[in-house]
C-alpha cells in the first residue's frame, strides 16, 4: 500500500486498509489478550495520526499495548520514565558543547522515535509535562531556537494511574486536548486470565512478534482516513455534540475546535477501518467517549454531585438528535 496507491479512495482501497488493519489487530492480540475493543481503538489513534492517554491501574497491560502496537508495525519505541525530578531536556534532548569544534552541539532526547511511551506521565512536573506541547501538537521540538522535526508518523502512547494521587501532577486541560483518545484497558475476564495464566508467565512474548505491517504501511494508511467521505449533516452533527458540551449546565469547560476535529479525524478511521469509503454516525457516536470525555471539564458542584465526564457524554449522545440521513 504506497502513499501514491492511499491519495485515491474507493471501494477497493478501503478493503486492503480494512485488511491491514485487521492483520495488526490480530497480530497485538496474540499479546494483548481479551481486549479486542482496546487494542481497535489503540489502532484507531494511531492510523487517525494522534496521541493516546491510557488510563488504568498498575498491571493491566498499559506497557504491554504500546510495545505490541511498536512490534506489529515495525517502529521504533522510545520509553521515558516520567519521574518528578525529570527535567523538560531529558526529554527533549540538549545542546552540548563539542570542545573539538568550538560549536554546540544537540543531543537528541528520547521523544526523537517513532512511538514514545511516556509512562507515568502524571509523575512529572507541569514543566516538564509541557515539553510534549509542541511536539505533540506539531510534530517538532524547539531547543534553543532552533526547530527539530520530529518523525512523520511520531505518536505519544501516554499511560497514568488514576489511583494513586500522591506525588503526581494532574494534566492540565491544554495538555489533555492534545491527546486524541483516551481509553482504559480493564481487567480481563476470567477465561483471559486463565489464558494469561498459562501463557504469560514467560518473558519474551513481544519478542516473539513480528511486524505485519510497515511505517510506510501507516502513513499510507493515515492518508487515506483522509480521503474517508463525511457528509454535511454529519459535520452538522459534530457542531451539535460540541455545541451541547458547551451549553451543558454540569460543564465548565466544552469541546475545543481541535476536539471537534479529532472526532471527525478517528470517525474517519472508523468507518475505513471497517472498509467503508464513508461515515456514517454510529462511526462518530463509537469513538466518540473516547475523544470527547477527557476534554469535558465539569463544575466543581457536579462532580461533588457524583456527576462525570464519561456520563455527561453518553447524555449528550442520547439527546442530540442524528441527521436523518446515515450514509450521505
């Protein structure tokens, strides 16, 4: 699948796109046991070209996702440890000064791959935390102004605990806007973990898999979610849902610009992931908790009332209406 081949959309095209999403799919899942849901959006994220916050409790496999993901695509995995002393230049790289050349010279950091795994990321500081603003948003990284691209299909697979709340720093809203998707992994149920049990006792599983798709593979792939059809009541559609973010009395805070974006963006990798050349808005309301729930900041009095993200969307999903036309 060449970029050339990604630039046309049709029936065709979308057939080998849903093809090779389904061999990755399936490749992570010899891994990432009983978790087929998660390991679809994961893939959604990365083909949609965003960035991932996943949050769950400590030994779910939150690690295990993201190398599994990195294996199956052939990219490279940087892993930054985020700790409270971690300084923004350990992540982003430095300059040195070369006593041979009478020159400085950069150092790149770790956030110079394909795939970072930022683990932990709430243990940082808010400076450190910022410096994954502008590479995550564009991409590149400024070190003492001079800009540095980053790769083309560069994304930042970000986990956190949201239980243990001592020593950590919560994301702040620009930072949690930057992340396409947020998603939970979840405890397996039992058959899974009796399947774990039996099989992953025993390092070396991801080692084991072999890549069944390239980073070429992707960046094609992302092209195409490009060229996925969405129709104007659908676009419509996205307006409404922002819009009731905006308006809803529990909410001080709505979807941003770039969150309406994004919902389109992953509603496209949906529906081609499914090989559709369209969407249509069970593909928009599918993806949505997962790109709208985290950008929802709610009144202090509704979360003393037990009011949430989550569930202030599934509300606005049922109460704004659907266009009457699903397809076109």
């Amino acid at each position: 699948m060449s970029t050339t081949e990604a630039a046309v959309l049709d029936e065709t095209r979308a057939y080998q796109f849903a093809s090779a999403f389904n061999a990755i799919r399936d490749n992570m899942q010899q891994v990432v046991r009983g978790k087929q849901y998660v390991v679809e959006q994961t893939l959604l994220c990365l083909i949609s070209g965003g960035h991932l916050l996943v949050e769950d409790v400590p030994g779910v496999g939150k690690t295990l996702l993201a190398k599994a993901m990195a294996a199956s695509v052939g990219a490279k995995i940087g892993r930054i440890q985020f700790t409270p002393d971690l300084l923004p230049g350990d992540v982003t790289g430095i300059n040195v000064w070369n006593r041979n050349t009478s020159t400085f010279e950069f150092r790149p950091g770790p956030i110079f791959t394909e795939l970072v795994l930022a683990d932990e990321i709430n243990r940082s500081s808010p400076k450190t935390q910022s410096a994954l603003l502008e590479a995550m948003a564009e991409s590149q990284v400024t070190v003492d102004g001079v800009t540095h691209a980053l790769s083309s299909t560069f994304m930042v697979l970000a986990t956190q605990n949201p239980i243990e709340q001592e020593g950590t720093y919560p994301l702040p809203e620009a930072q949690l806007d930057r992340f396409q998707m947020k998603i939970s992994v979840g405890y397996p149920d039992r058959a899974e973990e009796l399947n774990i049990l039996r099989t992953h006792e025993t390092d070396g599983l991801v080692d084991r898999l072999r890549p069944v798709a390239s980073l070429q593979d992707v960046a094609a792939m992302q092209q195409m979610v490009s060229a996925v059809q969405i129709a104007p009541e659908l676009r419509n559609y996205l307006i409404d849902l922002a819009d009731a973010t905006r308006r809803h009395q529990a909410v001080a805070l709505g979807l941003s610009p770039r969150g309406t974006l994004s919902l389109q963006r992953v509603g496209r990798a949906r529906a081609v992931s499914q090989g559709r050349t369209y969407v249509t808005d069970d593909d928009i309301k599918s993806v949505a908790p997962y790109v709208m729930a985290h950008r929802v900041l709610l009144r202090p009095e509704a979360t003393i009332q037990g009011a949430t993200s989550a569930g202030v969307v599934t509300d606005i999903l049922r109460a704004v209406p659907v266009p009457y036309d699903r397809t076109r």
